[in-house]
C-alpha cells in the first residue's frame, strides 16, 4: 500500500505583490503527494481506468491512471468552474481524512486553467491530490457530458460504478461501503 505522505506545495508564492500587469503568484496549496503506481507496469485492466497520463496539479511528478491499483481508489473529475464539483470537494475532503489508509481519492481538474484550480483547492481546502486534465481527455473517454462524474474503482483496477452528477458526503459513504466493504466514521 502507498503511503501518503504531507508536503507543502509552493506555487511561486511571495510576500510581495506583483507590479500592476504582471500575473497574480498561484496560491500556495497543501496536498497530498500524487499517487504513485502499484509497482507495475502492466497493460490497463479489463474493464478498468484508461491507459492515460497526467501532471500533478501543483507538484512534480505524473499520475498513469491505469497503473493506479492496490488499494481502492475514487476517481473524481472536477473543475472550478464547475458548482456542483466545488459543492462536493469538502465531502471528498472528509472523506478522504476518514479512510486515507483505505481508500485512494485522485480528482482530475478538467478542461480548467491551472491558477484557477489551485485557487479552487485552496478555497475549498482539500488535501487529496488532483492531477491536470487541460483538454478533457479522460471526460471523453469515459463520454460522459458534464461535471462532476466520480468512478469507484476496485483495487484490481475496473471501474466498478462511473457517476455523472453531485454526490452527497453519504452517497459517498454508502458506496464505499458498497463497493469496497469499508465503513467510514458516522457523518
């Protein structure tokens, strides 16, 4: 199992501001390291998470989603501009203090500028790790038309429910318990 592991991300972060008509620095965002492969570089499961890479959204690295296996993993697409995502991040983000030790949570920022996503993190202070998904592709591969859409993937690697649509903190917890027999802390 990877063990998730607290860094402080930077993002070009200064005490001064910037001189009019130069960027804004990116908010200063605390996370969780992006989530490392299970150790193997095998082909994409039947049934599971494509074969595709994406950066870290504020730390170095790439995430291969087919690779993601081992431990089960909730998958969510999200973007800033998006309501419904921003509704569900703190649900997410309880989520994800209640089970880090048994349940992965990656959100994929799609179709979204990378300062606004920063910024969107830090408003809703999640610390889960979401990687970049610039042009949508993992959307379209999945051919759902709108956000938010969640996958609860099995630790084999298939994609055991695909979800279009906002989901409350205890549909959440229900499926979890559903799909990967754990039970979070009462809401």
């Amino acid at each position: 199992m990877v063990a998730a592991a607290v860094i402080l991300l930077t993002g070009c972060a200064s005490n001064s501001r910037p001189a009019a008509g130069q960027p804004q620095p990116l908010p200063e965002i605390t996370t969780d390291v992006c989530p490392t492969a299970s150790g193997t570089s095998a082909a994409a499961a039947p049934g599971g998470l494509p074969d595709l890479s994406f950066a870290c959204l504020g730390h170095p690295g790439q995430v291969t989603l087919s690779q993601l296996r081992g431990v089960p993993l909730i998958v969510n697409l999200w973007a800033s501009w998006c309501l419904p995502c921003r509704n569900e991040m703190p649900a997410f983000e309880r989520l994800h203090q209640a089970l880090r030790q048994q349940v992965r949570i990656l959100g994929v920022d799609t179709k979204d500028a990378e300062d606004s996503a920063r910024a969107t993190i830090q408003a809703t202070g999640i610390s889960y790790p979401s990687v970049a998904d610039p042009h949508g592709t993992l959307r379209g591969d999945l051919k759902a038309l709108g956000l938010p859409v969640t996958l609860f993937v099995a630790a084999d690697g298939r994609v055991l429910e695909q979800h279009l649509g906002e989901l409350s903190e205890r549909d959440m917890r229900d499926r979890v318990a559903k799909y990967f027999g754990i039970t979070a802390a009462p809401l």
